[in-house]
C-alpha cells in the first residue's frame, strides 16, 4: 500500500520546519549579546566626575554654557533617582564639550 502526500502538504510542512531553524538561531544569537547596562546612582555619579573634569580642562569650549546647562539637567535628574534621564542630560553634556564618556564596567 503506497500513500501519496499531496505536494502541497509537503512544501509547508518544509517551511514550518524552515521557521522553526531561522526562529531557533535568532534566540542563539541573542545569547551572544552584551546585557545592556541599568543606569544607577553610581553611574551618574561617574558621568557627573567626567563633566566637571571635562568643564575644567575645556575651559574655552565653544559650547560650555550648554555643557553648563546640560550638567545642572543632569544632576537634578539624577538626585530625584532618576538615573537613565540624569545619564543621558551627561552624556549630553560631554559631547557638548567633544569630550568621550569613559565606560568602567564590573
């Protein structure tokens, strides 16, 4: 007794079976990258160093009002715990001032 399986039946199960390997290899790869870092007190407290020794050694920077501005944004932001906004106003404060944010990682 010979069955026949209609073609079309077996080009889907193929392509479930496709599916399946892609979806299979996107979760590995997400495996592989790096955890993204949670703002924290400590962080802004580390961003908050950068500037002031950013503002003090670009003392004539064409944008160090903004800088300025940025860092007040910044500090409030961050004493209310709001870490991930503080961050962001720093780093805006930084690149203002052409200046690169110095990572430190655990």
């Amino acid at each position: 007794m010979n069955i026949r399986i209609p073609t079309a039946y077996r080009i889907t199960v193929l392509g479930v079976a496709a599916m399946i390997s892609v979806a299979a290899m996107g979760d590995a790869s997400a495996a592989t990258r790096k955890p993204k870092e949670v703002p924290t007190a400590e962080t802004c407290q580390s961003l908050q160093q950068q500037v002031d020794a950013a503002i003090a050694s670009h003392p004539k920077a064409p944008k160090l009002a903004t800088a300025n501005k940025r860092k007040d944004e910044g500090a409030k932001l961050c004493g209310d715990g709001k870490y991930a906004e503080g961050g962001k106003k720093l780093r805006a404060a930084l690149k203002a001032l052409g200046v690169k944010v110095v990572t430190t990682s655990k």
